[in-house]
C-alpha cells in the first residue's frame, strides 16, 4: 500500500520528469540524486560486483537521459528506471561472463540499512536478512535476476519478460526454479535451516 510520502515522493519526481523531458538537465539531475541509492543497490544485487554495478548505473542513466521523452508514465518513474538498470546489468553480466569468471566468495553483497526498505522482522533477524543476501548472491545470475526484480523490487512478469527478453513463461519458470534454489540453500529437506546463521 502507497502511504502519503511515497505519494508526495512520486508527485514530486514526475514533477522533475516533466521538466527533464522539456530539456531541463538540471531537473534529470536532479532525478538521478533522488534515485541513484536505489538503482546501485539493484545493480550491485543483479551484477555482484560493485564495480560492474558503478559502469550499469551510469549505462543506465545514459539511456534515461537519451529516452526521457518517450516515458509515458504508464509506471512510476522508478518502475521504468529498475527496467532500464535491469536491461543494463543484463548487457554488462553477458559482456563480463563472456570475459572473466568472478568468484562469488569475492564478492560482498550490499545491505541496505534503511529501516523502511527492510521487512517488519528485520530488526529480531538481522543475521537472517544476511544469510538470505549471501544465498541470493549465490544463485545464477538469469536466476537471481528474476527473484531480485520480482520479489525485492515487485515487477511483474510481463515487465521482466520484456526487458530481459525471455517469455512471459520463461520469467515465471526462472522464478519458480530461482525460489526453489534458494529454499534448497537455505533449508534442509525437513524444512529446518541448512545453514548457521
């Protein structure tokens, strides 16, 4: 459910679109400081790196500055925005596996501290939110794009499917096996934690 500021928030950036898609930089600018935290945290979650998160990012804001007058506004802004991040880290995780091989022990997944963007327990389960991240980053990368955009950031599937260009059946297969994977990481066969938190 919406609340107020999440309103006021949403009012005041489609102020700042219009204003971008009328030639103000300033004003997409401006968008890109109110929205940059999250579109990092979801490139650093989609790629693994923070190093390719930094490079998809800035990819990303490119393609919004370049086709900031063809948003309809048939989504919120920040909708359209987790697309474009998603198509990029997309790109930027074929580019990378076709040139190197990371090691996800290497890698250090980002914990976002803010009180209103973690679930209602996360203050008893803290050791649990870092467990769940560590197993996250530990799925294939087509997986754990799909579980990232759909149950951290509420996509639906025709929106997945249409920017990582797979089938509406396709998102929703990758979904299923990519959940599964992580219930097999993080629970045993008799449902108890497979893991020490």
């Amino acid at each position: 459910m919406a609340t107020a500021d999440d309103s006021g928030r949403q009012d005041e950036l489609a102020e700042l679109v219009a204003a971008a898609q009328a030639g103000e930089r300033d004003a997409f600018d401006e968008l890109v400081r109110r929205t940059h935290v999250e579109m990092y945290t979801l490139a650093v979650r989609l790629t693994a790196n923070e190093e390719d998160a930094s490079d998809v990012v800035q990819e990303a804001y490119l393609r919004a500055w370049k086709g900031i007058r063809r948003f309809r506004g048939d989504a919120q802004f920040t909708t359209w925005l987790y697309r474009i991040t998603a198509n990029a880290a997309s790109t930027m995780t074929q580019r990378r596996r076709r040139q190197r091989v990371t090691h996800i022990d290497d890698v250090a997944e980002p914990v976002d501290l803010r009180v209103e963007h973690q679930p209602e327990g996360a203050a008893e389960s803290a050791a649990a939110l870092e467990e769940l991240s560590a197993a996250v980053g530990e799925l294939p990368p087509k997986l754990r794009a799909i579980v990232v955009l759909k149950d951290v950031y509420g996509l639906s599937h025709e929106d997945i499917a249409e920017e990582l260009g797979i089938s509406v059946a396709a998102a929703k297969v990758r979904l299923h096996r990519g959940r599964k994977k992580l219930r097999d990481l993080l629970y045993d066969d008799h449902g108890r934690q497979a893991r020490a938190v």
